[in-house]
C-alpha cells in the first residue's frame, strides 16, 4: 500500500480490539510489497569446503548420517538448511565402501558431480555411474541410494525443493526396506531410452520429472563447445543450455530448472537480475561475479547463492564452465517470473 493511513485513536482502539479475534487490517500492514527477500549472496569456496568435507568422513559414517551431507545455509536461514528461501543445497561426501542407504521422499533432488569417481545412485530400479560435472535426476517419491564401488571419495551437490513440500506441508518420506535396493533396469536403460531425441511410440509422459536420469558431462560441455562456435553469446549468460525433460521439452522438475553456460575467456556480462533463486557450481575456471553490491572471486567447485531480484554480472579471464539450478521451473508455471537485463 502506498498511502499512509492516518492512524485516528478510534482506528488504533478497533485495531486492538480486533486483535484477539486474530483479525488484523490491511491498512496498517507492514509487509513488503517489492521483490527480493532478505536473503544474501554468498560464495562458499570449495577451499573451505573440502577440508571440512573431508574431517566429517573422520567424524561420522553414512550408517549414522544416513546421507553425509553439509547443508549451505544462506547467513539470515539458520537452521532452516536452505539456501534461499525455495531451494536446499547441500554437499554430499560418500568414502569407498560406503552405502547411502535406499529412501523416498517428497521433495524431488538433483545431483550436480563434483569430485572423484567410482560412486553411483540407483533410483527406481537403475543404477548410474557418476562423474564430475553430471547432472542426475532424482524424481519426487523414487527410490533412490547411493554407494561408492570405487577407491577415492566422491562429492556431489544435492539440490532439492525441500522448501516447496515444506511450505505446503506435503513432505512425506519413507526407508525402503533394505539398504541397497535391487535393480531391475539395466545401467544405461534412461539414457539409452531418451537419450537421442527419440521417444518409445507409446510412451506416455506420466510422471512430473525427467525420464532421463543422468546428463552426462561429456555431452553438455561438447553441446557448449559447439554453440560457441555458431552462435554469439548472451550479453548476460554466455553461452547457456537449459536441462530439457527430453519428454515434453520443458524443465527436468516442475519445480526446478537446471543451467549449464560457457564465460569464453575475456567475457564481460552485462548484469540482469531475475526473480528466481539462483544457485551456481563452478565446473572450471576462474573468474568473478558481482552480486549486488559484493563481487566474489570464484575457481572449480566453488558454488554462490544469488536471491531473487539481486542483480548479478559475470567477468571472466579464463574459459568457464559453471553449473546452475534455480526455482524458475515453478515460477514460470505459477505466471510469477520476471526478469531484465540491466
Ligand atoms: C536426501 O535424500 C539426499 O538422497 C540428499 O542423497 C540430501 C537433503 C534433505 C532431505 C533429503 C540423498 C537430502 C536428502
């Protein structure tokens, strides 16, 4: 509301009067009107991340942990675990041996790869092997574990929209009743299924996310390396690919979209700002982001918040390749994304 109201004494008396009846009037509101939310930009680099990553491998196993996992809270979220106020990120470290054991749940998630090789996730009866820089699918209420058949430690980002079941109230989750679920997909079935732009005649989409389960590296940098070469870059992103559901074209979530984008050496971005929560994970590179006010200094595996509606530019010396995903799938879907190019 932009008029002031002046507040006579027989409007504060009925103000009070009414406020035990759990009535208050709209005239002496306080709440924001404008975009954004108090939330902050924050970079966690991966120099302190992994030390710490490492030390709670020492600390706890995945029996008692169930998933290792540091959550990255945004500074004014304490002990919400979110990064911003619709998206969850957290940092997974799985040791050789260990086993993450098969649960669902409500929230969907995402697997950004980060370090070491050697580890899988099985979801739905399909095992994946992960590598650094893929990009998996876990849909909403699969069965999912993970282990590590390998010999070094593998880290992952976990992405989930936690946030969303948790404001409706809709979070449900459930053990499967063993640790490691059995398989009854061969490895490779999703990709090799909808992988190539092909769909099986009959298939039907009738789930809410991506049938294809992994995006694997090779592909989405080999994808990028092309499109530098045939088409200019954004003046904001680069060169940016979106994560498509190979089923209808749109986001691998109802909720969640994912982002890969090449910054070719020398790229200076214009800023924009957009009102979905953005979360970044540098793939390689070096460069620096202004977000806001503050500009932050990022290498490989770093990962920066930018909440809605903060301006953001990227400046970069090197060839880089950064991973995102943001809660824009949702706000295309409710009719409530903006965004400018500043
Ligand atoms: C979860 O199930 C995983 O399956 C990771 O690896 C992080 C954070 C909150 C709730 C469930 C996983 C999670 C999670």
């Amino acid at each position: 509301m932009s008029n002031a109201v002046t507040i006579t004494p027989e409007l504060a008396s009925f103000s009070k009067e009414i406020k035990d009846l759990n009535l208050t009037p709209l005239w002496e509101r306080t709440v924001s009107q404008q975009p954004g939310t108090p939330c902050k930009g924050k970079i966690w680099s991966w120099s302190d991340l992994e030390p710490k990553l490492l030390e709670s491998t020492r600390l706890i196993g995945t029996k008692d942990a169930e998933r290792r996992v540091l959550m990255l809270e945004n500074p004014v979220l304490p002990g919400t675990s979110f990064s911003t106020q619709t998206l969850f990120t957290g940092l997974q470290i799985i040791l050789p041996g260990e086993v993450a054991s098969a649960h669902r749940h409500t929230p969907n998630a995402l697997r950004f790869v980060v370090k070491g090789k050697g580890a899988y996730t099985s979801v739905e009866g399909e095992r994946t092997m992960m590598s650094p820089g893929d990009f998996i699918v876990t849909p909403n209420w699969a069965w999912h574990d993970h282990g590590n058949i390998g010999n070094e430690p593998v880290v992952w980002m976990d992405g989930l929209d936690s946030a969303f079941t948790k404001f409706f109230g809709a979070t449900f989750r459930e053990d499967y009743p063993v640790d490691v679920q059995p398989l009854y997909r061969s490895e490779g079935d999703a990709i090799a299924t909808f992988g190539s732009a092909l769909l099986p005649v009959e298939y039907k989409f009738e789930g809410h996310a991506s049938p294809l389960l992994v995006y694997p590296y090779a592909r989405t940098r080999e994808a990028l390396h092309h499109l530098q070469k045939t088409q200019a870059a954004h003046p904001s992103h680069g060169v940016k690919l979106r994560y498509a559901n190979p089923a209808n074209g749109k986001y691998p979530f109802p909720t969640m979209a994912a982002f890969m984008q090449l910054l070719p050496k020398g790229y200076c971005g214009r800023p924009y700002r957009t009102t979905e929560s953005q979360v970044f994970n540098v793939a390689e590179g070096h460069g620096s982001v202004k977000v806001g006010d503050e500009t932050f200094h990022f290498g490989p595996h770093d990962i920066f918040v930018v909440p809605p509606w903060n301006t953001v530019s990227f400046d970069v010396g090197e060839d880089c390749v950064v991973f995102s995903y943001t809660d824009r799938a949702a706000q295309d879907a409710l009719g409530f994304l903006r965004e400018e190019m500043l």
